[in-house]
C-alpha cells in the first residue's frame, strides 16, 4: 500500500460536487466561510452562481439549506464537523431532520487527524450525534473513490444525509473495476476466520495493515469496511459475526455512539458477540500532527494490531 496515492476526502468531496453540478442542475452549495479548507471553493470557481457563503454563520445555513429544499432545490451544507454537527446541532434536528428535508451535510475536517487546530476542532462526537437523527442518513467514506459514490448516493436519496470527511490524505484503496458503492451495505475487504474487524473512514486502510500484521502471527482477520454507520449493514456483521465469534470496531471517533455502538447494538440484539471497540476513549484530542496523533491514540495499523493481540 506504500505506493498507493493518497488523497483527502475532503479534497474527493469538492471534486465531486463540481462533476455532480455539470449533470444536476438543481445542486447548489452553501459554505460558511471554509470554502477554502472544504474544498468547496472549487465548486464556486465551476458554479459561481450555485454556490453561497453564508458567512460564520452555521445555524443560518442550515435553516437557509432548509428553505431551498422546499424550493426544488437539492442543497449540500459544508463546514467543519465540529460546527455542522455540532454548534448547527438544532438545526439540524429540527430545521431538516423533523421535517425529513432533502438536505446534504459535507462536513470535513473530523477526528483527531484535524491535527493542529486541536480538541475544539477535532470533532469525535458527529457520528453519534448525526445517528440519533431519525431518518437521517449518516456515510463516513474511506477513500477518494468512495468519498465520491458517497456525495453521488447522498444526492441521489431522497432525504437528509451526512457525510464525513477528513483532512489528513489518505490511500486510495478502492480504484478497482468491480468496486461498488451501495448504501446501508459494508463491503469485505479480507476474508478471514479468526476475529471480525469493522472499520470506518481513514481507519479501514489502517485495519488491513494490521490484519497483515495479524496473520504474520498466525490470527487470520477479516476485515469488513462500513462506510455507512446508518442504515447499517446488519445481515452482513451478523453473518461475520457468526462466523468469526470474535468482533473488534476501530473508528477515528469516540467508542460511545459511533461504529462501536451500531455495531453492538445489532450483535446484542442478533447475534450475541464479544466485541472489543477501538477508537477514542471518552477523552478530548489535542494539538499536534495528525499521523502522531493517530499514533498516540492506537489508531494506527500499529495501535490496532497492539490492542487486539493483547485483547485476543
């Protein structure tokens, strides 16, 4: 994988809506002054016309994206994590997801691979938050090729979606012919018979690592990619589940409410499971480069390696 190209999927989420803009032309993008960091300015460059700041006004963007859906308009939100689901969180609840709005949210710049900018910024909490929602469609993509099918599937569904991005480039594991990107479905990315492991966003390159190093130790892993945390793919962590007896979850997000908990949740209530969750541990980042960062925390293919020879 060390020759693979590596991509942010912030970068893939401007990229796509400029492609997506030249075939819909009911697409229109609001910012709220991060056009630069989310990449969203280069659908202003393509769509001058199409796309509006807002200003640092994040819960004005979002009633505003509310109204426009009701104008046959098919709005994508974007700014950090921390804000669109965070500081917009009401908004959000009652602006689009009460009244079940054809509303996407793009936000970047989420976990603790935000780096520098710190714990305010680095946002562990969104995909919990955006998960309670109900009917509110939440993709966390692992890659520049399913970062793309992901704002293509958002807009295609009929109904509020988020979608998470981050900051940090990442391999690009998914250019292949026969990828396909489907909602509410995980994707097998190793067959394995000795443990289960479910990862999402930046983390499921950084799983396969360690599943190599796994089966160097003679732990054979299959490794299963959910890049949509709801609707979740319950068939397919039952079937794994079941196979394996054994579940591990890494998620670049707090281990209360994101993967980890989707994940246990069907298990209890399916297919009762030992699972181990690996992520962030009820605590705030910190400031610092992102790779040591994923370091510190066992996020890495070497953190997750650690913690599940020591937990098996």
């Amino acid at each position: 994988m060390k020759d693979l190209p590596k991509i942010a999927t912030r970068d893939s989420y401007g990229n796509a809506l400029v492609e997506l803009g030249k075939e819909k032309d009911n697409l229109v993008v609001l910012d709220a002054d991060l056009a630069a960091a989310t990449k969203t300015g280069i659908f202003k460059k393509a769509f001058p016309d199409r796309h509006i700041d807002c200003g640092i006004a994040e819960a004005n963007m979002t009633g505003i994206a509310a109204g426009m859906s009701t104008c046959g308009k098919v709005p994508f939100i974007s700014t950090f994590a921390m804000f669109a689901a965070g500081r917009s969180y009401e908004q959000v609840r009652n602006s689009i997801g009460y009244p079940h709005l054809n509303v996407k949210i793009g936000a970047t710049h989420a976990g603790i691979s935000v780096g520098e900018d710190g714990a305010t910024h680095q946002c562990n909490e969104d995909l919990a938050l955006m998960r309670v929602i109900p009917g509110m469609v939440v993709i966390n993509p692992c890659d520049d090729i399913e970062a793309k099918a992901a704002v293509r599937a958002a807009y295609e569904h009929d109904g509020p979606v988020y979608m998470r991005f981050g900051r940090l480039a990442v391999p690009v594991i998914n250019d292949r012919e026969d990828y396909k990107f489907e909602l509410g479905k995980g994707v097998v990315l190793r067959e394995g018979k000795d443990i289960t492991i479910f990862a999402t966003g930046l983390c499921v390159v950084e799983t396969l690592l360690a599943a190599e190093k796994l089966a160097a130790d003679g732990i054979d892993a299959e490794v299963i990619n959910i890049h949509t945390i709801k609707p979740i793919d319950e068939e397919l962590i039952t079937a794994s589940a079941a196979k394996t007896g054994r579940v591990f979850t890494v998620e670049e997000h707090s281990i209360i409410g994101g993967l980890g908990s989707a994940v246990s949740e069907v298990l209890s209530e399916k297919q009762p499971t030992k699972v181990t969750r690996i992520g962030v541990n009820d605590v705030f980042g910190e400031s610092g480069p992102a790779v040591e960062l994923l370091h510190k925390y066992g996020l890495d293919a070497e953190g997750i390696y650690n913690k599940v020879k020591e937990t098996v």
